[in-house]
C-alpha cells in the first residue's frame, strides 16, 4: 500500500537553458522495480546531447545550479529547464503522452506521480539507478506503478505539530504527546475567554484527508488491503471520531474564522517547516500580532494515536518520460542527483529535505531546529496511496468528512459511504 501528501501549487513559469562546453502487495512486483523490470532501460557512462526537464515550480533554479555542476564532467551535455506550475503538472502530461513531445525528465509532486505512471508518461527505472533501502521507504513507495519503479525520490518533506509555546506555558502545559494530550490541550486553549479556539484543522483550504489518513495509520488502519480498499473499519471510524472531536467540542471552526496561530486563537497547528519561514517574516516585517515573537513558535512530532504517531509524507519525485530519445542520459543525470553529495547541494541551493536518508545526517540540517525536527519525523510517515484514483478517493473523504464534522452524518456512515465510492472507483490502473 502506498500514500502520500499534496504540495503547495506555486505559480509562474520560467525557462532557463545551459548550453555548456565541448517512485507483491498492492499488485506490485516483490521488489518493485528490481532485477527484470519490464522494459527498464539502461545508464550511460557518459551524458552526452540535450536533456530538457520540466520541473514544479520553485525548483528550477536548483536544477539549473545543479545542471551546471553534472555538466562540468559530462560537456558533451546541454541541459534545460522548464518550470510549469504545479497545478498544470498533469495536463500537460497527458498533453505529451497524447503527442509524443514531452521532455526527457519530468517532475511531479509524489501525489501525482502515480497518475502519470498510469497514462503511460514515464519509463521504468533501471535497475543501477538507486538502491531502494538508502532511502526513506514512503518516498520509494511514492514512485512505485502497478508493476514497478517508474520514477525516483528527490526530496521529501512531512508535517508536524506547531503549538503556541508562550500560550501553553499560561496555562501550564508542555507539548503534548499523545492523542489524549492533544484533545486536553486543545480544549485548554478552547475554554479560554473570547473567541478562541485549539486545534486549527485543514478545511475547507486543504482536504482534510491530508490528517485523516494519518490519524488512520495512527489508530493502526490502511487505505488499502491490497486488492481493494478498505475505510469500513473500525480504525478508519476512529479516524473520523477523533478528526470530529475538535469540531463537536467547539475547539475547531466550523466555518470561516479570524482565528489563526498567530494571533492566538488558534494556537495548534498540523502543517510543515515551511510556516517556519512565513512566521519569521511576520515578525521581521512587523506584520506580527502584538505579543507574537521566535519563542511563541515550538513545533514537536505529532502526537501518538493508539498505534503510532505517522505524518504525511510530501516531496518532488523525478522520472524520465516514455517518450525521450535520450534516457540513457537523463538515468545518468537522475543517478548523480541522488547521490549523497548532490541530495547535501540540494539542502545548500533550497532548503529540500534529502529523499536519501544518510543524507539527512547533514551537519546543516542537524544544526537547524526545524530540518532536526523534520529529521526525527520522517521515519514516522505514511504515504499517500499511490494510485492513479487517489485524487478522487481523497476527493470523497474530504466530502464525507466534512459532513461528519457538521453532525450529518456519524462516522461509521461516513465509512460506509466513503467505501461504496472507492469500491465503484477502484484503483484507476
């Protein structure tokens, strides 16, 4: 079984080219893309010709820089770049597969990466490429189709929890650790005067299966048995429960609020390194709510359900399109990325967690509260399901959930519902 996380979509499209000098169970493979691949390719020993990318938005300029490096030792190589934005990542897949033009490389976002694998946009990964076991298994599992590894892991990133450090302390709480801690410290911030809530949760901005599927696999459930999916579970109602709790008990709104972490009436947040940067420049800026500073943020892994405490995992995955008449290069160009020197100069360029875990031990990333955090974390991650018909399943969990949270519906007849829909979608292979 497989999941994963969806990525912020940034906008803007930009192209920079270098002319230099002469992703059994589940219906997979045991090993998922190993010895006999069907169709995997070969590595050239030398890059040589044009290898022309597409890559998310916000991820140019560090294929760009690291583009420059590789071609200093291949200068028979001209490599090229092209961002497009996240949100038109999969039409304009489907628009190369249809015609046969797309890039060499292609980047998708590890949610969307098994719908590419699924119109047939990418080519199997060579056996020499990477070696599964050196990397974090939810990112591998994001790149694997329904009969091997069609793409590669090159970062990663997860969520966590935020919470009001300066809040908590009034009230005399420390993080909390557990799913019981977390329900008595939002309910602590709730109960204060005003208008205040505790836990903010993911809607209606973000779907909110981005918690619910880990607070399955915290309550011990998965998506999927393998042959088909399974949300009629008492986990996934335990799931449901605990999502509904904060709603029902008044400590998350139901509709549109002023509350936000910032100005504390909110003060728990499930979200990733990124809102470390956002608060930062509030401050710096003095956009910040009076009484907001550094020591009002404290992040901490995510509290523990009765199985575990799994995050979401989220990241950029690279494969080489179906249709390239350069792949033995592009396999080259993918190969060296993940090496350990090259996932270090990703962190150096932008701040990208490594997919590669040796090099999470990255002196920078130790020396840094938020990465360290993220660090301890990622082994605590479950993927999305990697199937071309998660949208849409995720889709109908934010739909019933929702219901749920407005008391239309309890959560064993929201996982009935949610299970007579994925039953009728399938898998989409």
């Amino acid at each position: 079984m497989t999941r994963r996380t969806f990525r912020r979509a940034f906008a803007a499209v930009a192209v920079s080219t270098l002319a230099l000098a002469p992703l059994a169970a589940c219906g997979r493979s045991d090993d998922g893309g190993g010895a006999g691949q069907a169709g995997a390719g070969t590595v050239a020993d030398e890059a040589t010709g044009e290898i022309e990318i597409w890559a998310a938005a916000g991820n140019g300029d560090a294929l760009t820089t690291l583009g420059e490096q590789f071609t200093q030792d291949n200068p028979d190589v001209t490599i090229k770049v092209t961002e497009i934005p996240w949100g038109e990542i999969i039409t304009m897949n489907q628009t190369a597969v249809a015609s046969g033009t797309g890039p060499d490389i292609v980047m998708t976002g590890a949610d969307q990466t098994a719908s590419v694998i699924a119109m047939g946009g990418l080519a199997p990964v060579p056996d020499d490429v990477f070696d599964a076991d050196e990397f974090y298994p939810a990112a591998v599992a994001s790149v694997e189709g329904e009969d091997g590894r069609y793409a590669v892991p090159w970062y990663v990133e997860t969520r966590f929890l935020f919470y009001r450090a300066d809040l908590a302390a009034e009230l005399g709480f420390d993080a909390p650790t557990t799913w019981e801690e977390l329900e008595e410290l939002s309910a602590a911030f709730a109960a204060r005067e005003g208008d205040a809530y505790g836990l903010g949760l993911p809607r209606p901005i973000e779907n909110p299966a981005q918690v619910i599927i880990p607070f399955l696999s915290q309550a011990g459930g998965e998506v999927t048995d393998g042959e088909k999916w399974t949300f009629d579970t008492p986990e996934f109602v335990e799931a449901l429960d605990f999502y509904q709790g904060f709603f029902s008990r008044g400590e998350a709104p139901l509709s549109e609020s002023e509350a936000t972490f910032e100005n504390g009436a909110q003060p728990l947040l499930i979200s990733g390194p990124w809102m470390v940067g956002t608060y930062q420049e509030l401050i710096d800026t003095g956009a910040a709510p009076e009484g907001f500073t550094e020591e009002s943020v404290a992040y901490v892994p995510l509290p523990s359900g009765p199985a575990n405490n799994d995050s979401y995992i989220g990241g950029g995955n690279l494969g080489v399109f179906s249709s390239s008449d350069n792949q033995e290069s592009s396999w080259l160009f993918l190969q060296w990325l993940l090496e350990d020197e090259q996932q270090k100069a990703l962190f150096d360029i932008a701040g990208s967690f490594p997919s590669r875990v040796e090099s999470a031990e990255y002196q920078p990333i130790l020396d840094s509260p938020v990465m360290s955090l993220l660090k301890e974390q990622m082994p605590h991650t479950v993927e999305t399901p990697s199937y071309p018909s998660w949208s849409q399943i995720a889709e109908q969990i934010g739909i019933y959930s929702e219901r749920v949270a407005h008391g239309e519906l309890t959560s064993e007849e929201a996982a009935k519902a949610i299970q007579a829909e994925a039953d009728q979608i399938g898998f989409g292979w």
